[in-house]
C-alpha cells in the first residue's frame, strides 16, 4: 500500500490564528504538535468569510494538502452578515476543497459575549450543520466545548475579551481537535 504524507491547513480568523497570542498559541498550532503532523495556519485576523474565500486558492488549494479545516463567521456576525452569505462563502469553499481532492473539515465557531453578533452566530452554526450533514462533511464542534450551556456565552475562565479564547481556551480547543483526529484516524499516518 502506498504510504500517503497528510498535510493539514486551518484557514479562518483570529481563534484560528490564535490572537491574542502568536499563532503558536493557537489550537491548530497546539493540537497538529501533538499529532506531529505537517500544518499550516492561514487563520488572519479580523477575517470574514468572503475575505477567506477570496484568498482560497492561494492559501489552500496551491498548497498539496490532504485535509483543509474551515472555520469563520465570527467577524461575519459582528457585521451583521446575512446567513445565507455566510453559508454561501463556506459552501463555495467546501465545495472547492473536494473538487481538488481536499478533504473538508468545518471547525463549529465557539460562542461570544456579544447578544447579536452570538444570535447570528447560532444561525450560522445552524446552517453548517445542516449542510455538512447533507454532504457528509465531519464538524469538529469547538462550540460544545466552549459554551456555558446556561448563559449561551463562552464559560468563564476560557476567554481573553469575550470573543477570543485565553490560554486555557486555547488548549481546550487543541484537546477537542486532537479526540475528533484520533477518533476519526485522520491524519495519523504520517506520524
């Protein structure tokens, strides 16, 4: 049997890109340590989901990668993006991904302190479910792991600002990430 190197990349936002520390301090940085597999972080910033599609093809498909993790939609939601857009962006990219032979992985975003932007949130979360079911699409749900199931906002001791994960966050995410790879046998057969 021919032995295939897997290659990883996590595109998305901040909590991808792991702000406000270095991406280092990220939970893709921390869990792809743990599984000592070759990654790439393309989490920037303050991006949205029409700014990660429109950087798609150079930041994920240009690259030989086997899986592409997808997670977006919290600056979306602080903008007031229409759900449909939302989902629209994220399909598109689904959709890229398999046509080049990428396997597509939608992270669930975690839960904010901000009424609104969490409100649309939820409907997006709602969406990607719903889709990723219809097409077969594993979630690693970052959410459940990070929501106070009685306030709906992130649980306390596991944020910076409300928004972006702190430390403790961030390697909350790396362990959910880490028990979705080993239970699915993804990516391990490089190590």
């Amino acid at each position: 049997m021919e032995h295939i190197e897997s290659k990883i990349v996590a595109i998305g936002d901040s909590i991808t890109y792991g702000f406000p520390y270095t991406s280092k301090g990220s939970w893709f940085n921390l869990a792809v340590k743990q599984l000592n597999i070759e990654h790439m972080n393309k989490g920037i910033n303050g991006d949205t989901t029409d700014g990660m599609l429109e950087r798609f093809y150079k930041d994920v498909l240009r690259q030989k990668l086997s899986h592409v993790i997808i997670m977006g939609g919290t600056n979306d939601a602080y903008a007031g993006i229409a759900v449909d857009e939302v989902i629209n962006n994220l399909q598109t990219m689904a959709e890229l991904a398999v046509d080049n032979t990428i396997i597509p992985i939608f992270g669930l975003p975690i839960p904010c302190n901000d009424v609104a932007a969490e409100s649309l949130l939820g409907q997006y979360r709602e969406q990607i479910c719903k889709y990723a079911a219809e097409n077969n699409i594993a979630i690693i749900d970052f959410y459940g792991a990070m929501v106070d199931e009685g306030s709906g906002k992130i649980k306390e001791g596991l944020h910076s600002d409300g928004i972006h994960p702190n430390e403790t966050g961030y390697k909350v995410m790396a362990g959910v990430a880490v028990e979705f790879f080993t239970e699915m046998k993804i990516l391990l057969i490089g190590r």
